[in-house]
C-alpha cells in the first residue's frame, strides 16, 4: 500500500514537472496544472505530555489540475494532496485539531479536491443570471479558504470550524451580478486518515448554503451557514453540528503593493447547543516585489477528545458524546517570506520564517486542560521553510463553479513575488 | 402611549362602522358627538353588577340631543349588559347597567350613536376574584429527602374562588405538625397565579414528617414527607491525584478502582484498596499495564478468586485477567487484546462456568463472551460474538437469570437468552429475545431489579448518557422499563436530576434502593419500592458530591459491607455511610 503511494507521488511529480502552466483561449480546451511542496523545520514548546519537539517534514504537497472546455461551460477541479505519504503522523502545529489528531495537523486524503463544474448552464434563458452545478468530492460551501491557499503557513486552530471539506458534495451555485448563492448537499462524515473516502450511504444528510457579495475587484464578502449531522463519527451516530460563519476578504493591489486581508467569525453549536466553540481570525500580507511580511490574530475554541497513549491522537471512533473540555487558543503568528525565483514567472520559490506566540486556557476547567496536557498555557512554536510552487497562482481551495476565479484579481496571487 | 390608546378605538370604530353602518357606507354622518359621563374604570366581584354606565350625546355646539338612541354591547371579557339600547333624555343622557363575567379581567362596554361624526366611546372594567372557596396543593406533597436538609421542592398550594378563578393575596398559613424541622415562612401570600410556596426543611430525625397549609374558611391541606438519613463521608478521597479515577469493585476485605485518560499519568493503573474494621480503604498496591491507556470496567468474580478488567486506548487494549491468590494479591493469568478495545466486562456464572460479558467497540462492535474456565492456564476462550450495529456500539452488559441485557447507545437495549432456555439460547450461540429503542436515545447501562420483598421481577433501570463535559457537566437520565414481558419492554417511569446526568448504578435490592453515580451530581439513592410511574423526581432520598462542587465527577458507586463505595474521576476513591 505505501509502495503504491509512492509510485503515486513520483508520476505526479514527474507529470506537475513537465507540464508548464498553460491557459488557453476560451473557446479551446483549457489546461492548467500547479504543484507546490512546503519543506518546513518547527520546532514548538511545550507539547502533549509536556516538553518540546522539532520536527522536518513536507507539507502541504499538491498537484492541482485545472480543465475547462464548451467555452468555459466545463470545468474541472482536481487537487491530488499527497500528506498521507510525507506527514502521515501530522503536522506539528499547537491548537491544530480535527480527524483524530490534536497539536498536529491531519494529512488530507488524496483525492483533496476532484470536481466537475458546468457554468452559466441556462445560458441566456436566465438573462445575466448564471447558474451552476458541481459534483464531486472536495469543499461544501461553507467558510473561507482553505489554509492551504493562504500566506501562513501554519494551519490555524479554526479549521474544522471555518472550512468543511473533503465530502462527497453536490453544489448548486446562482450569480446575480456581484451576487453569488450557493447550496449543498454532502456527507456529514470527516475521514480518519487520507486514503478514506465519503460514505456514500450519508450523502445527503448534511447541507451548507453561503451567500458571498464581490462589491468590488478583489473585494468579498460572505456569509454561510450549515449543518452536519454526525461529522466526527462515521456511522452517523454523532450529534448534529450546526454553524455559522462570517467573512470579509480582501486581495488586490495598493500602488505596488499586493495587499491580502481576512477576517473572520465562525460558531459552531453540537449537541443541540450543549457545546460551543467560536472562533475569530484576522490575517492579513503584503507582498512587494520579492518581499512579503504577514500576521494572522485568532482566537478560536478546540474540544478536547479522549486520547489514545499518543497524546497527538483522540481516540476514534468516538465512544460516547462527551468531551473532555474546551481550550481557548488566543495566537499571533508572524512570518516573513522572500521569493528567490523569477520574477513573474509560474514558478515560487520562497525561504519564510514563521512564528507564533500565545496562550491556551481552558474555558470550562474540563479533565484535559492545558495545564494538564502541556503543563503551561503558554504557546510557543518557530518553523523555518521553503515554499516551492509552480503554477498556483489564483487558486483557491473550496470555490468552485462561477465562484472558481471570483475574489481575486487576475493573474494575481500573493504567493508569487511581482 | 398614545398610539396605543387610540389603536383600539380604531379597530372599534372600524368594526362598529361594519356592524352598524351596514349598507349605509355612503350616509353623510351628522354633526354630534357621543361621550362617557360615569361608570368607566370601576372594578367589581366576578358575576355582580356594575354601576350604571351613562353617556351624553350632544349635537351641534354643546346642546343636548335628546330621544338618540345608544347601541350598547360588550366587546370583550364576557358578562352582560342590561339593554342592548338606551334613548337619551332631553338632558341628553343615556345608561345601562354591566354585569362583570365570571372569569377575572377586563372587560369592555362599548356604546354607540349611530349616525354622529364622533360616534362611538368605550366603558372598561375589571373583573376581580370571588372570595378563596378551594385551596389545592400542587407540588412538594409525598417527598423522601435527607434529614435536616430542605426538600428538594417547595410546598405549593393554589388557591381559587367558586369560579376556579385564582385569587391572589391570600395568606396562606403554614404549620409543621409532625416530624420536627421547619417551613421558611409562617405564612405565605399567593401570587398572581394564586400559588403560594415555602420551603420546608425536614426535621433531624428520620421518619414521617407533616406540615399543614391553612386559608382561613377553608379546610387544611396537609403535606407529607420521609425524612431519611443522608450520605455521610466516612473515609477516603484525594487519593489518586495522579490520575482519573473510573469504575471500582469492592470484595473481601478489598477494593480496586481503575483509572481512564490521562492526567499526569496515562490511566493504566488499577488500584488495589486495604478496608480496615471500619471499612476505610487504604491504598497498598497498583497494577500497572503497560500499552493501555483506559481501565473501562473492573469486576471480581462471585468466587473472589478473579479479577477482571477491561482495557482502552492504546495496544493492550481487550481483556486482562488475574487471579486473587489471596484477597488483594492479584497475579496476571491471562489477557485477550481486542485492536479497538472492550469498553465493559461483565461477569457471570452460567452453567457452573464463569463467563465474562465484554463490549467490543466501533468500528466493528459486538458482544463477545469469554470462557474463563481455563484462565488459570493462561486460555481465554471467546465461545461467541455477536454482532451490534456500529453506531456507538455497546456500553455495558447486565447478566442475570440466563437473560443478557444489552445496552447499545443510539441502538437501545437488546434482550439475549444467553441460557436461560426460554428462547434456546446459550452462552455459544446467543438468541436475541427483542430489540428496544428509545431510553433517551443514549443507553449506557442497567440493572434488573428483582424484588424479593414482592418477588417481582418487573423493573430494568437503564442509564442514559448524554453529551458532558468531563469534569465539569453531564446529562442523561434514568428510565425505567418494565421488563414484566421480557419480549416487549416498555418504559414506565423516569427521573431527572437537574444539572447532571447518570453513569454507572448499584441496588440494594432488599432496601428497594438505586443508587447511581451521577457524575458532576455525586451519588444518589433513590426510593424504588412499589410501583413506579412517571416522574420519580419525589423519589430522591439523598445526594451527595463527595468531592464538593467542582471536584466531583463519579464514575461508579457499589454497596460493601453497608457501606457505599464510591470511584470519584476527579477526587479518588471513598468510603459513605448510606442514607
């Protein structure tokens, strides 16, 4: 089986490497293919169990492949996310949590994003309206972005209440002007590790709709809200999970100066509101010419599951509906990235320095609280990287249909240096 | 303020303007005015009559008008008037009489001068209630709680006049008239909602106890109550810092409590626990396990040569076996590891054999039965494993009689002749009696109460688990199913204790009491003698957080000796003498 994802892993490298970006014009079949791999050195303290850790790993790897045909009628969204095979124990990151893994980061399936989109299908029957449909698995529509495609590189601790991805999804998407409504249905289901697919048998028993506005170029707001029934317990035996999420984004240039902003309020409610977790993040980069300094704030709430002997890993699958209690994660994270590779061209390569700084506390002085697990409240962790992209520029994980190119200003991307 | 005045009289006018105008819409209306003169406002007795209400009609100017008739008709809050129209006199004026309904409140009067521009006003009185004709007690009646300490309900009487209205600003005397103790108040004056409350804190002695509520005319109520002993710590607690604290068995002069999760230390520890004359535990050994990282159940043999644990969270998760060369000198004999882990084990003797009951858990959960004949030589043998659906799986097994009570989380309780040969059943091939959802829709436990003071066999009282925080809240209640018809339980009673919710139970069967762990809420003894129905809420005997607010979260409790024994996740293991 690893043998087999590791064949994987060089066919897809080896095809992301002989294939330049290519865009074609509309009315031929459009191709374009992206790669990136973060080699990342994190060092944090103090972790489950207390004392420190660093650790060498790639993260983030991707290959993402963007198809369009019927003048742009068709469009195809595949994003192959190889972490199963270079972290399959996490990433070391304080406060992350989700799919069985806490102060580490999960790996994300293999089949990140894969997704067939059919645009403005109405044509002109719904005047300057257009309606969309997509299918496939990847991103409901709920949230924002996916860490991934945003400057930090640490994921932030809201990831599971901001994002809800990797369902078997079917979206339903209308634009008026500036105005684009969305509809979903999918699987509650969240897998438990990255060569697990959706349980079919559940599609349908969750649902998500969001509102975004584009006032402006480069200028989003949004708002969305879902449900998902039983989402941390395959079988379906777990409470439903009801959220909110609020959003206003930013990405476009000031003079010379790429400016990137978010900020962000998510609530998820479980249990019929006998648990709450809220989160508010705000981040925010500039990138000129080859420098790009960047901050997120957040505050977010993570429930603290049972854990196995392996403090990074809760126990799964849940035996009851209990938690162990709810910590607050109040951090600052700041890095800076300097792009070495050409400029304007497909191709990053950036060294960054990141670092984050803040405190846990326990909200509810459950039996699993940050004193206990990492015997401080303090949170400290310092990675230093190489961000390699090749073809990334202006994708966003999660968007998909009319939505695919919206939010930001072409040919942009503020990981590309200009 | 004033829109809220004038609304009324709009709607008023627009429906009067409807029943009276009728077709005559298009009529130019005449110059005059209708006015109240007296009556409006008054408050009278439910069923009597008002003072007159009168009206002036005037014309141009201020001249009287004279042989007008008044329509005159109550619009809302019942009751009558005495004509329907009245003609005024030459100074003008018109009256009728209003009787007030039977039921309190407003009631309104409108009169009307068909025909005038300004032709309508409105007479408003209220009903009051008759003199109190009948007091009734609506709560607190019948209650068992600890001596000394108040009720857990307050005394409630309502009290209302022949009419059943409620009357309000009745005093209410209150008397403890047996059993000592004493009520908050002497006296209690009845609300708008005509109740009157206090709370009566039971005397120091246990026995019955009695209070009477008196309304001066009418007859005493007189509630009743038991008072009982209350749980008292005897010994114990603060005792495993390093750890959480899970389930316990007491046997032989020992106890031995497990441990769950992890604190400073991961929760493979089973405590072993010295009882002295007194019953005091004194810790005097541990068995720590290596690869495990949750003690979920814990259980010694009715021989006392077994003790039994069940493991999770980590690689020695399944069954662990040792043998009690002496009472509290455990020696490992044998283990079955199960990959997810076995969340409880159960033991039992069916056919001279001793059989473990264990809950297999998700992804693929069952009940697998184990052979312990052969453990001495180091053989667990599973003779059976049935299969659960894999929701939350199974969270506990009760045994008894040859009959397996299975409580499966979101699935309910099944029912399996494991043995006792009404369905052909056995330990090897398990024969499923029936299948029941509901209990709260979070069943974790249970007990089949046998009654040997009626011999009845009718009650299973099942645990409900609900969403929690550990350490810090919990929910769930207990349900009472009467299993008379092991083929078609049905649930007949509940109880609910606010703010907490249930885990693990033990009876004292000959006593007719439950008591339950009830996490955040300590421990509780019920009152389970004769018939149960409904809300058991009068049923608590007494509750107790033995490690106080805060630092309490029980995870099981068990009767030794008479004395109850109690594992605290949070505060360790203790000793309580019982109500």
């Amino acid at each position: 089986m690893i043998a087999s994802h590791r064949w994987l892993l060089r066919v897809a490298l080896l095809v992301a490497s002989v294939t330049p970006p290519l865009l074609q014009a509309q009315d031929r079949p459009e191709v374009r293919i992206g790669t990136q791999a973060i080699g990342l050195l994190t060092s944090v303290e103090d972790i489950p169990g207390r004392g420190s850790l660093t650790e060498a790993r790639i993260v983030q790897p991707v290959v993402m492949l963007h198809a369009g045909a019927l003048h742009g009628h068709l469009r195809f969204t595949g994003t192959l996310n190889l972490e199963g095979q270079t972290i399959p124990r996490g990433e070391l990151a304080p406060g992350a949590w989700g799919e069985g893994y806490n102060d580490r980061r999960h790996p994300h399936t293999y089949a990140h994003e894969l997704l067939l989109s059919g645009i403005d299908l109405l044509g002109p029957f719904d005047g300057a309206g257009r309606l969309s449909l997509t299918a496939g698995k990847g991103f409901a529509p709920f949230g924002s972005d996916d860490p991934m495609s945003r400057p930090v590189v640490r994921y932030p601790v809201n990831h599971h209440l901001a994002q809800v991805l990797e369902r078997a999804v079917v979206i339903a998407g209308y634009r008026a002007g500036p105005v684009f409504l969305e509809g979903a249905l999918f699987n509650g289901d969240e897998p438990e590790r990255p060569d697990q697919w959706p349980r079919v048998s559940r599609f349908g028993d969750s649902w998500s709709v969001r509102l975004t506005a584009l006032p402006a170029m480069g200028v989003e707001f949004s708002v969305s809200r879902a449900k998902i029934h039983s989402p941390e317990h395959r079988p379906g035996a777990g409470k439903d999970a009801w959220k909110w999420h609020l959003a206003a984004r930013a990405d476009r240039m000031v003079g010379r100066v790429r400016l990137y902003g978010l900020a962000e309020w998510a609530r998820t409610e479980e249990a019929d509101g006998f648990f709450v977790f809220s989160s508010l993040l705000a981040e925010m980069a500039a990138r000129r010419g080859r420098h790009r300094p960047y901050y997120r704030f957040e505050r977010s709430d993570r429930p603290e599951d049972l854990r196995t002997l392996d403090l990074f890993r809760s126990v799964r699958p849940h035996l009851e509906n209990s938690i162990l209690g709810i910590t607050r994660f109040t951090l600052h994270t700041v890095g800076y990235g300097f792009a070495v590779g050409p400029r304007a061209s497909p191709l990053v390569l950036e060294p960054f320095v990141e670092a984050t700084l803040g405190s846990a506390q326990s909200l509810d002085g459950g039996v699993l609280t940050p004193g206990i697990l990492y015997g401080t409240t303090s949170v400290r962790s310092l990675s230093v990287g190489l961000r390699a992209a090749w073809g990334m520029a202006g994708h966003r994980m999660g968007r998909y249909g009319d939505l695919l190119d919206a939010g930001h200003e072409p040919g942009m991307s503020h990981d590309h240096p200009m | 303020m004033k829109t809220a005045r004038l609304l009324p009289r709009f709607i008023l006018l627009m429906f009067s303007s409807m029943a009276c105008g009728g077709g005559d819409t298009n009529s130019p209306a005449v110059e005059g005015v209708i006015a109240r003169v007296t009556g409006d406002g008054q408050s009278a007795t439910v069923g009597t009559a008002l003072q007159p209400y009168q009206v002036k009609v005037t014309g141009q100017g201020t001249a009287p008008t004279a042989g007008a008739t008044v329509q005159w008709a109550v619009v809302s809050g019942g009751g009558s008037v005495s004509a329907a129209t009245s003609v005024t006199d030459a100074a003008g004026l018109a009256e009728i009489t209003a009787t007030i309904s039977n039921v309190i409140g407003a009631q309104v009067v409108r009169a009307v001068a068909p025909g005038l521009i300004d032709s309508l006003v409105t007479f408003t009185s209220t009903g009051t209630a008759d003199v109190p004709a009948l007091a009734q007690k609506t709560a607190g009646d019948g209650q068992t709680g600890t001596k000394a300490l108040p009720l857990s309900t307050a005394l409630a009487v309502r009290v209302t006049d022949q009419f059943g209205n409620v009357v309000a600003g009745v005093t209410v005397s209150w008397l403890v008239i047996q059993g000592g103790g004493a009520v908050a108040s002497l006296t209690s004056i009845t609300s708008g909602a005509g109740l009157a409350t206090v709370t009566w804190t039971l005397g120091a002695s246990a026995g019955a106890s009695a209070v009477t509520a008196t309304v001066a005319g009418l007859a005493p109520l007189t509630f009743t109550a038991t008072a009982v002993n209350s749980f008292v710590v005897l010994s114990g607690g603060s005792n495993v810092p390093e750890r959480y604290g899970s389930d316990l068995w007491v046997a032989d002069g020992y106890g031995y409590s497990g441990t769950w999760g992890f604190r400073s230390r991961a929760g493979n520890a089973v405590k072993i626990w010295q009882l002295n004359g007194t019953g005091a535990p004194t810790l005097v050994d541990s068995i720590i396990t290596v690869g495990i990282g949750t003690v979920s159940d814990i259980e010694v043999s009715p021989d006392g040569r077994w003790l039994v644990f069940t493991a999770e969270g980590g690689s020695e998760n399944g069954i662990h076996v040792f043998e009690l060369t002496a009472p509290g000198v455990p020696v490992f004999r044998a283990k079955s590891l199960v990959g997810t882990g076995l969340h409880t084990g159960t033991l039992a003797v069916i056919g001279g054999k001793l059989y473990a009951f264990t809950a297999k858990d998700p992804g693929s959960p069952a009940l697998i039965i184990y052979d312990l004949s052969q453990a001495a030589s180091g053989v667990l043998t599973p003779v059976s494993s049935t299969p659960i659906p894999p929701n939350y799986g199974i969270h506990d097994t009760f045994v008894r009689d040859g009959y397996a009570f299975v409580f499966a989380w979101d699935e309910g309780l099944y029912i399996f002749d494991v043995g006792n040969g009404s369905n052909g059943g056995s330990v090897a091939a398990p024969v499923q009696v029936s299948h029941t959802a509901g209990f709260g829709g979070e069943t974790h436990n249970g007990w089949w109460f046998h009654n040997p003071t009626t011999n009845e066999k009718k009650y299973l009282f099942i645990g409900e688990e609900g969403p929690g925080g550990v350490g810090t809240s919990s929910s769930g209640d207990i349900h009472v199913v009467d299993v008379s018809n092991l083929s078609a339980p049905v649930e007949v009673a509940s109880f609910h204790l606010p703010g907490a919710g249930v885990h693990n139970f033990w009876m004292d069967e000959p006593a007719q009491r439950l008591y339950a762990a009830y996490y955040n809420g300590g421990v509780v003894a019920l009152d389970v003698s004769g018939t149960l129905s409904g809300n058991l809420g009068s049923r608590l005997i007494s509750q107790l957080k033995p490690g106080g607010t805060g630092q309490t979260y029980v995870w099981g409790v068990m009767l030794y000796n008479g004395s109850l024994y109690v594992s605290d996740m949070l505060s360790g293991f203790w000793q309580l003498s019982v109500p």
